[in-house]
C-alpha cells in the first residue's frame, strides 16, 4: 500500500525530529499507512480496481474502495476464453498444469522428473487470446490451444483482478492459481455478460442494479476507478498522529511496562497501536472504516 502522508506532513507532528532521523520516519509512515489501510478496511488511493461480488439477491452492490469515479463495467456469466490442453495418451507425464499469474500464464510440464516445459507468455507480449494460440501449439511436446473465436481479441489481461486483496474465485480456469490441463481441455474464463443498465452512489461505492444481482457465489465482476486523489486532510492528520506516537516510543524497552525510582514510578500503555490514539484521531479513522456486509467483497 502507498503511503498516506508525507514526510513534510508527518514532521508537522514531531517538528524538533533531527535530519538524521528522516529514514526511520518515512519507515514508519509506510507502516503507519498499511495499518491505517487495514483497520480502515479499504484502499484510500484512487486507482482502477477489478473486483468480484457474491450476488446478494437485492439491488446494491458495494465496492471496497469509495467513493467511486467511475464504474468501467459490471459484468457476470464466466464462460471459456481459450482451452489449452496437454495430451498424454500414454499417462506418463507427472504433471501437466496451467498456473494464472499477476502477469502472464505459465505452462509447466513434467516428465520423467524433467520439466521438459516451463514457459511463460506474459499479458503484455501476448495481449489478447488469439495470440496466444500459435505459440502454445508450437510449443510440442502435447500442448494444444484451442480457440473461442468470439473472445479471439478480448485481453488476456482479463484473467487477473487488478489491484485486489481478494484470494477466492469462482470456478476452475478463472484467477490466480494452478490448473491442471493433464488430458483435460483446460477453459481460461472471463465474465462476459455486460449488464446493460445500472445506477451508481458515488460518494457510497454503491452500485445499483434495479432489477437486483441475481444470489450466487462470486458472480458478478466490476471493473472501476476508485479513491481519494487527493489524500483526505483528516486521514493524513490522523496517520501523522500514529507516526508522531510510534516516533516518540521508538526507543522504549517493549519488555518494560513499568518502572520505580524511590519514590516515584509510571506504567505506560502496553502497547503502541491505534487505541491508543487521540479521540479525534481514532474518530476520522472510524468514519472512514468500511464494514464487510453482504455486497461488498
């Protein structure tokens, strides 16, 4: 996650910080913004994100990052973008596996503890499906690719969601992960179906569908842009106020949680985290905190 804050906003807290300790602070800032990030339950910078949503039987869907710019497509129904196949009539070979990855599809082949395969055809050099077919076919050693001639020029780049923290997915051959493609017509999915009509809650990261999303697992994939660009000022306030508590306990033995010196002693917090914020710090992070609810990923 990016940071929140910058450098000159998180010394407006500890101004008297000494040039030396610049590295250690802008540590702490990336830290300090990935917790914030968490707690918040939400990516705060505004970027294009894909996600996918279980269809709740009701009208609304909620995205994970508001306020919403702009919705680039809400789509549903997964069918085959491409089959890709390793044929082994013998049933000799160990392993033969199609893995979806961040930037490109691997074909791994073992044989004989061999990888007489291992080859990756990234989204970038190979854009859409229909490119795809001619260098997996020339590959040998069983490999076949097979088109769907209807999404020939559709992004191979489709296969990932984009900028999500989101590990479940719907059905075999769609998302990140390792298929098999052992004697099996391995389909590569992408949700096709475009809903032709819909209303959006910008400021919510609502979208709504007046005729409702039909109840089912993951089955509705919405392409957005979506986030502050700017940084709220209240958020950057109450993330400098983390970084100022962390700067100012750095040195502090953590084993330590109290100490007495004849007459006097202190027991200081047991801990450095977001409770232990000041209210107005802990109140802008609440109202900014998104709460999973059906509808939202």
């Amino acid at each position: 996650m990016a940071d929140l804050i910058s450098l000159d906003v998180a010394l407006q807290q500890i101004p008297t910080a000494p040039a030396s300790d610049y590295p250690v602070i802008a540590s702490m800032i990336s830290a300090c913004s990935t917790v914030v990030g968490n707690y918040c339950n939400r990516i705060f910078q505004k970027a294009t994100y894909s996600e996918v949503f279980d269809g709740t039987g009701t009208a609304y869907l909620l995205v994970s990052n508001p306020p919403l710019t702009q919705v680039l497509s809400v789509r549903t129904g997964l069918l085959p973008a491409i089959y890709i196949q390793c044929n082994d009539p013998a049933s000799q070979t160990q392993v033969a596996s199609v893995t979806v990855g961040e930037t490109g599809i691997t074909l791994f082949k073992l044989y004989n503890n061999v990888a007489v395969t291992n080859e990756t055809f990234t989204y970038a050099d190979y854009p859409t499906f229909g490119s795809l077919l001619a260098p997996i076919n020339a590959l040998g050693n069983g490999w076949q690719a097979s088109p769907c001639t209807q999404f020939n020029l559709w992004q191979t780049s489709d296969l990932w969601l984009s900028n999500t923290g989101q590990t479940q997915y719907p059905a075999e051959g769609y998302g990140p992960g390792t298929y098999s493609a052992k004697n099996i017509s391995l389909g590569l999915q992408v949700y096709w179906w475009q809903l032709p009509y819909f209303r959006v809650n910008q400021s919510a990261g609502e979208i709504i569908c007046p005729a409702g999303f039909v109840p089912g697992f993951q089955n509705y994939r919405v392409d957005y842009t979506g986030g502050f660009d700017p940084i709220p000022s209240d958020i950057q306030y109450a993330v400098s106020c983390f970084v100022q508590l962390c700067y100012a306990t750095r040195q502090a033995n953590p084993l330590m949680t109290s100490e007495t010196l004849d007459k006097y002693s202190y027991t200081k917090n047991a801990e450095v985290s977001l409770a232990n914020l000041g209210l107005a710090a802990k109140m802008i992070l609440n109202s900014y905190r998104l709460i999973t609810i059906p509808g939202r990923p």
